[in-house]
C-alpha cells in the first residue's frame, strides 16, 4: 500500500501537470501555491516532530535550458522559502543554468509545482500583455524587462504569503513548522560541504515602462492561504 507521503508526492506531481498544462492566470497560480501548501502543511502536522525530523531530504535540479539568467530567477530563493527548502544556481556540463532544490521530499515537489506554476503564469501573462500593445520595442527588451517586473512581484507575495501561512499554523496547531523543518534541512545541509558564493546581480538594465506594467500584473491579486482556508484560499 502506497504510504502517506507517496500519496501526496503523487497528488502534488498530479496538480502540477493539470496546472501547467491548461495554463493560469496570477491569481490561479497563487491560490494553487497557497493549496499545494496546505496538503504539505496537513501532511506535516500528521506527524510527530520525532517522524518529520527521521524524513529524508533529496535535492532535485530543475534545469533553465539557457546560459543566461531569465526574469524569473528573481523569485526562485522566494521559492525555496515558501517551500522550506534551500537553493542555488549551478551549470551543467553544456553551461546552461539549472536551480538545485534540497529539502525534505514533500518540500522539493511543492518547490517543483510552484516554479513550473509561475513560469507558464509569467509566459501566459506577457503574452496576454504584447497582443494589447500597439507596438513592442524589442531593442530594449521589452519581454524581459516585463517578466522581470512580474517576477519581483510575485517573490514579494510568496514572502507574505509564507509569513501568513506560518503564523495560522501556530495558531491553530500550537506547533512551529518551519522549525522543525529547517533544523532537518540545515543539519542534512551542512553535510554536503558545498562552496556556494553568493550571485552578484546581472547589471541588465530593463526598460522601466515594461517592469512596471510587469509589476502591475504581479500585484493584481492578494492570496489569503490558511491551514484551515476551504479550497484554496480567498482572493480580493
């Protein structure tokens, strides 16, 4: 019989091709974060400290397929907080850039779920973004500076989102998740003996028209995610 994190592994996995495939809109995209974290958050105070802190922790690389960063590196570390994982940026062997999620197993398919969410929700948005514009100067990157400007957004929400969800859960539960988590996470970490420097930023300059109708798109929509929200939370 298939355990209880095998189940959730399989239902998040489940979520995110469905998600993905039809496509969403921002808010969609924020309120199926917000679900994705529940399931996780249920699962977890199922659980003993003791069982959470004997889980294994995977990491798990999702690769960018370009030598160059894209707009959305900009909320990939919101990512990995909102998840409880920890991240960096790395090359394969071709010298294209890959972002290498590690965390507890449950944690590195919501990580999965919400990067692949926001990257087809950013495509879908500036797409929707150049058909309503009369021209599109392409010499000053218009695209990326859009996509930029969107990314920045949403990382800012992921943050406040995630600073809500945990302060429900000790709320409601009494207990402090991310404690526990991080603790797992730090300690199975720390024996990877990994030299990571810190990114210096990319000095791109971005056309300010399109990062701020990019930050507009971002803004549109405020998620309410909660342990004991029905569905996927309430939007305004």
């Amino acid at each position: 019989m298939p355990t209880d994190l095998e189940k959730l592994k399989s239902r998040l996995q489940a979520l995110r091709a469905k998600t993905v495939s039809n496509g969403c809109t921002e808010e969609e995209a924020l309120a199926a974060a917000a679900k994705v974290a529940e399931l996780l958050d249920r699962h977890d105070l199922s659980l003993s400290d003791l069982e959470i802190r004997e889980e294994q922790c995977e990491q798990s690389a999702i690769s960018t397929n370009r030598k160059q960063r894209q707009p959305i590196s900009a909320c990939v570390p919101a990512i990995a907080e909102y998840c409880d994982c920890k991240v960096w940026r790395e090359k394969d062997a071709d010298g294209r850039i890959r972002y290498v999620f590690f965390g507890l197993r449950p944690s590195i398919e919501m990580a999965h779920y919400v990067y692949d969410v926001i990257a087809v929700t950013m495509q879908n948005a500036w797409e929707q973004y150049a058909r309503n514009q009369r021209f599109i100067r392409y010499g000053h990157d218009e695209k990326g500076s859009f996509l930029f400007g969107m990314a920045v957004s949403i990382a800012d929400k992921l943050i406040s989102m995630k600073s809500e969800r945990d302060e429900a859960i000790r709320i409601s539960s009494g207990r402090d998740l991310v404690v526990i988590r991080h603790a797992v996470v730090d300690s199975e970490f720390a024996k990877l003996d990994l030299n990571l420097r810190r990114g210096r930023a990319s000095g791109k300059k971005v056309a300010a028209g399109a990062f701020e109708a990019g930050q507009a798109a971002g803004q549109n929509t405020t998620i309410h995610p909660g342990v004991g929200a029905q569905g996927s939370g309430k939007a305004r």
